[in-house]
C-alpha cells in the first residue's frame, strides 16, 4: 500500500523485468537466482507473474491464443511437452467458469474493447492457468464490482499455497477483507517506510498515509 506516486507500479515492472529501467544498485534474490540476471521472459517462465494495473489491449492477437501461447513457452522451458488443444481448452473453459468468465470473450482479441472489470479478470484467468510462484497483483481490485472482487480474491485464495507468493498492491483495505495478508508494507516516495501485519491496513484506514509516514 502507499499514496499515488510512491512507486507501487515501478517497483513491479522493475520486479517483472520492464525495459529501460535502469537499477543503481542491489540484487533482487528471487529462488536462489538473481533476477537482474534474467530476461523478462526468462522472469516469467520462472514463475514470476505480474497483473498490470493498466492491462494492455492487443489488437490480432486472440485472447485464447495469447492464453495458450504463454502455458506452452513456459512448458517448454521446463522441459514439458506442449498441451494439446483439448487439454488447454478443458483448463481454459474450466479456469474460465470459475472466475465466471464468459468463455465467447475469450475468442476476441486480448483485452481490445473489454470493460475495465472484464481486463482485470482476465488477467486473473491467466494468473491462475499459469500458477505462478510469485504473483504480483497491481491494484487487481479497482473497477471490479462487489461480486467480480469476492470471485477474484477467491481465486486468489484458492491458488494460495505454502509454495507461492503474492504481492498485492491495493488502495482498499476492502480487499484485504477477502484476502488476508501475512504482511502490509506501506511504500512512500519510494521506500518501504513501515511493515507490520494485517492490523497495519486498519491503521492505515484510520490515520491515513501522511500520519504514518510522519511517524515512520
Ligand atoms: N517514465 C517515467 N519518467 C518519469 N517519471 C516516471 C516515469 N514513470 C513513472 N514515473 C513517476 O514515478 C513515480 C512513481 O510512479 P508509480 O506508477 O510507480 O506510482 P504508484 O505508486 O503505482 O501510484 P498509483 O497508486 O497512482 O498507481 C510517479 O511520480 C511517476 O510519475
Ligand atoms: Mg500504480
């Protein structure tokens, strides 16, 4: 959590391997790998994920194919035969019904026309067919309705495991309703100013950034 501007965002692309970030200093130890060291796709087939606060729209490309394309280059990289079409439908449709996801949606182009909500949600559609061992949600929640938060946090919980991570940045302390955090970070002109648990959030609800950061 952290005020507009704190750096949220930059630090998941810089996290997910963006171009034309430039890092002064320090490693980012992810598995027992440095993560400066790899490629952003090699990030990704790692098992690094991030769902973007502003998904992008990608005219010609079908959300399905863009879909399976990512599950089998990331099979191939660990050594994994290709799922075939019925396989990677079954999964799809499945995955796809439990987010209550129409699965028409999925035959046009990725994110082109869809609502704000329906962006975020297939986001979380890919997250969960690629199950990731460190996802990293930017403000997954806002525009989402009542019912589309509750069934993406479940989706976030049901993924959960002692074998992955989560970094969810949010506004809303609503959203830590549904899903219950071990930590909250608060983040301010760039640094982590304050770490604490779940009660943190209700600080922060309280007193607001300003206060903590002051105090911090
Ligand atoms: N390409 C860029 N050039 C210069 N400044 C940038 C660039 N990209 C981001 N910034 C600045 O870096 C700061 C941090 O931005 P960032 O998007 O990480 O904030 P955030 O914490 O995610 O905020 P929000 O809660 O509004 O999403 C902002 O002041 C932003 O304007
Ligand atoms: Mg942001």
């Amino acid at each position: 959590m952290g005020p507009n501007g704190s750096g949220k965002s930059t630090l998941s692309y810089v996290l997910s391997g963006k171009d034309k970030y430039e890092i002064d200093d320090g490693t980012i130890e992810y598995n027992e790998k440095n993560l400066l060291e790899l490629d952003v796709d090699e990030r990704a087939n790692e098992g690094l994920f991030l769902a973007f606060q502003y998904p992008m729209e990608i005219p010609g490309v079908q959300t399905s194919f863009f879909l399976k394309t990512a599950i089998n280059s990331k099979r191939k990289y660990l050594g994994q035969s290709e799922m075939d079409a019925l396989e990677f439908a079954k999964l799809m449709k499945s995955k796809a019904e439990e987010l209550n996801i129409n699965t028409e949606m999925l035959k046009r182009d990725l994110n082109v026309n869809y609502s704000g909500g329906e962006k975020k949600k297939q986001e979380i559609l890919q997250m969960s067919m690629l199950s990731p061992k460190m996802a990293i949600l930017d403000e997954t929640d806002s525009g989402l309705d009542i019912d589309a938060l509750r069934i993406v946090s479940e989706g976030v919980n049901k993924l959960r495991n002692k074998e992955n991570s989560f970094l969810v940045i949010t506004h809303y302390q609503r959203l830590l309703n549904y899903i219950k955090p071990d930590f909250v970070h608060i983040i301010a002109d760039g640094r982590i100013v304050k770490s604490g648990d779940y009660s943190l959030a209700l600080e922060l609800e309280e007193k607001g950034y300003e206060e903590i950061s002051k105090s911090a």
